[in-house]
C-alpha cells in the first residue's frame, strides 16, 4: 500500500470522525440548554414584601436584570439589563454581581464575589429588596407549621369536653418553650416598655414592637413601627398580617410559635409564664 492510498484512506475516515464529533457536541449543547430553561422546578423563590409578589427561581441557574431575557425580570431603572446570577450549588444558593452599575447586597453587604445566601436573607440588586425563601427550609417549616396546628387543633377538641371554667386563650409562645404571653384581650401590645400589655425583656424588641388583635373572628398581628420588624413565617410583616395556630413570629428576630388555643390558669397576668 503506497503514501497516496493511505492519505486516502485517512481522509475517509477522519471526514467521518469529525461529522461524528460534530453530532456530539450539537448534542450536548441540546441537552444543556433543555437542561437549562425547561429542566425540573428548583421550587425556591425571591419575595416582594411590598407587592407580596414571588418570583420563582425555576433553574440551576438564575438570570436577574432589567432584560426580558433574563429567568428573572425586574423593570426598574436602577437594575442593569444583566445584573446577577443566582445559582443552585451542592453547598446551596449563591448570588453573583455580573458587572451591575447599582451593585448587589446581601442583609446589606455588598456583593464583590459569589456569595452564599441562606433561607430568610435580603437580598437586594440596586434599591431593589427581596427576601429568599430556601425551597427545602421552607418545606421544613411548613411541616412543623402543620404538627403544631395538629396539635392546636387537639387541643381545641380537648378544651371543649372539659368543664366550663376551664380557660384557653391565645398566646405567643417562646422558642423554648417555657415561657407564654397569654393575649386576655381583643388587642395586646407587645414591646419592651412597661407600658405594653405584654412586655418582652429582650433587647432586640422595640419599646412598642407590634400588636396582636382580633376581628371578626379571627386574630392578625401588625408591626408598632418597631425598629427590627416583625416577621411572620420568615415573611416581614407589611400592615396587617393572618395569624393561624402554628405560625412562627419573629419580632426584632426573638421567635415565638402562635398557639390559638393556650390553657390558661386561673391566676395567669399575661406576663411570660
């Protein structure tokens, strides 16, 4: 076999091999744009305190500018066309600035590198603010929102077949668990201040940090224009907020569990028992 039937013979198959490796790399780039925009739902998501809006965060991968290309889109004029990228590691979430002109900042730290952010914290692209929901922490809470509604509604069914006298009222239970505000009245201030009719000797909480009332049969809570905010289930609380059995509230970030059905004795001042 001579130099020339060789060369041919080469020619043939690299024709074929580079066609081949042509196919593959088509190929991947398919799978990962697919991957990319159309892949499983990630289920975490940027909350609006204003316009109690949730922008999902649905890839591994997140865009985030004014450009309507971009997974999540923010029209404002101080957001850059592509401001950051969220993204989805092993570790868990990180944000990254990609050269905005307004900068991006986490519980108000600027952004200069890949920065983790966990379940609960602002983050912020310009004057743009959000708190990020975890998918898997809010799952969490959301399970042990539904035992302690289980286990208010236990208690209800028990409070109504013992005698009369019996008393249940709502309170704001501490994370620990031994003490108990108990709420007497249609509306309770709770704060700092001698003056409230709950006071919390913590120094995060504001002298008049919130108020919890009841209407029309059901009992809500609203912030007293404290300093920390008040906070219910991770969400900041913005004029008037739902309460239910088993919700978490935070005011000045000391946490308390609302339980609508609290056995009371008779000798209880609303004070922490």
């Amino acid at each position: 076999m001579d130099f020339n039937e060789i060369f041919d013979i080469l020619v043939i198959v690299s024709r074929y091999l580079v066609a081949g490796l042509a196919v593959l790399v088509l190929g991947s780039c398919v799978v990962s744009l697919v991957t990319r925009r159309f892949g499983t739902r990630i289920g975490s998501y940027l909350y609006d305190p204003g316009s109690k809006k949730r922008l999902p965060l649905s890839h591994w991968e997140n865009s985030v500018g004014r450009s309507k290309t971009c997974d999540v889109v923010l029209t404002l004029p101080d957001v850059s066309r592509f401001h950051a990228v969220i993204s989805k590691r092993r570790s868990g979430w990180v944000v990254a600035d990609t050269h905005s002109s307004a900068g991006v900042f986490v519980n108000g730290s600027v952004v200069t590198k890949p920065t983790p952010i966990a379940h609960g914290d602002t983050v912020s692209f310009g004057s743009a603010s959000f708190t990020f929901v975890d998918a898997d922490e809010d799952d969490k809470e959301q399970e042990e929102r539904e035992k302690r509604r289980a286990f208010s509604r236990s208690a209800a069914k028990r409070a109504a077949a013992m005698k009369p006298e019996a008393s249940f009222y709502p309170a704001l239970i501490d994370e620990a668990g031994d003490k108990a505000y108990v709420i007497t009245t249609e509306s309770c201030l709770f704060g700092r201040d001698p003056g409230c009719d709950a006071r919390l000797r913590y120094q995060a909480v504001s002298a008049r940090h919130a108020r919890v009332f009841s209407q029309g049969g059901a009992w809500y809570i609203e912030d007293a224009g404290s300093s920390n905010g008040t906070t219910v289930n991770a969400k900041p609380v913005s004029g008037r907020r739902r309460l239910r059995d088993g919700d978490v509230i935070g005011l000045g970030g000391v946490i308390f569990i609302f339980n609508e059905h609290y056995k009371v004795k008779k000798d209880s001042d609303g004070e922490g028992r």
